[in-house]
C-alpha cells in the first residue's frame, strides 16, 4: 500500500525522524519550539527538514 506522503511527495514527521536518527516525538518538538531540545539535535532535524 502506498502512503499518502509518498504519493504527494512529502515527508512526514516519522520520515524526517528516521533521517535525522531521533524518535518522532523529537521532530515534533523542534517543529514546535515548545519544548527544550539540544542546539545538536535541533540542527539534525533541521537540515532532514530541509533534506531532498
């Protein structure tokens, strides 16, 4: 079965996780600004944010 993300050529927040090595919840964080997140991780979902 084909994701709906796939289709549309988005990512979603468990594909930005897997690049970047943390869990979903971390991205969600960072995305959010919410919650404390190390300048480190931060940079790491950032840039599989801005990944191709």
């Amino acid at each position: 079965m084909t994701r709906k993300s796939e289709v549309a050529g988005r990512s979603t927040i468990r594909d930005v996780a897997a690049r970047a090595g943390v869990s979903a919840s971390t991205v969600s964080r960072v995305l959010g600004g919410v919650y404390p997140v190390s300048a480190a991780t931060r940079t790491r979902v950032m840039r599989a944010v801005r990944a191709p």
